[in-house]
C-alpha cells in the first residue's frame, strides 16, 4: 500500500473516531437534562415534544413522543436517543411512561 493511500486512510479514520465521540458526549449531555456541546440547532418535529439535534454524521434525539393510548392514560416515550447515520450503532435510552389525568 501507497504512503499517501495510508495517509488517506488514517486521516479518514481520525475524523471518524471524533465524530464518533461527539455524537457520545451529546447522547450523555441530553440523558443528564443538558443541551448538546456540538449540535446546537434544534429542530422539532411533530410528535409530542422532542427535540432532533442533528450535526456532522450523527443526530440525537430528547425524546418526549406520545405512543398511544391505554386504559390508565396516555403512554410517552421518552429519553435521549442516538442515530448515526451509518447504521451500525446508535443508542437509545428511551423508556415508556404513562400519564394520567386524574
């Protein structure tokens, strides 16, 4: 192999373990409560209250989604959620609750 096929390599490996890491300190930031560092520009879409943080390769997701409904009151999922955009990891900690009106 080439010296400048290595060096191709090794900087496109860098730049993704960074990526890689940004995308676990945002997922941590969101399940302890706090704004992203790196995706700052939130979108919302429309499905209860959840807030998408997409940036470079990744998207995390404070989830407050409403998944129907049960007999007790209306279940939420909610919780951070991590989605890189290969799909071979991601995170997801995302719970389902019930609400109730009484």
């Amino acid at each position: 192999m080439g010296t400048r096929k290595r060096k191709v390599l090794l900087i496109v490996g860098a730049v993704l373990v960074v990526l890689f890491v940004m995308g676990q300190v945002d997922f941590q930031r969101i399940a302890g409560g706090k704004d992203p560092v790196f995706a700052r520009w939130p979108r919302y879409p429309d499905d209860g209250g959840s807030a998408e943080f997409p940036f470079l390769g990744y998207t995390v997701t404070a989830m407050h989604q409403i998944a129907g409904a049960a007999p007790e009151g209306i279940r939420y999922r909610v919780g951070a959620k991590l989605d890189y955009w290969i799909p071979l990891v991601g995170r997801d900690q995302t719970t389902l609750i019930v609400r109730t009106n009484r």
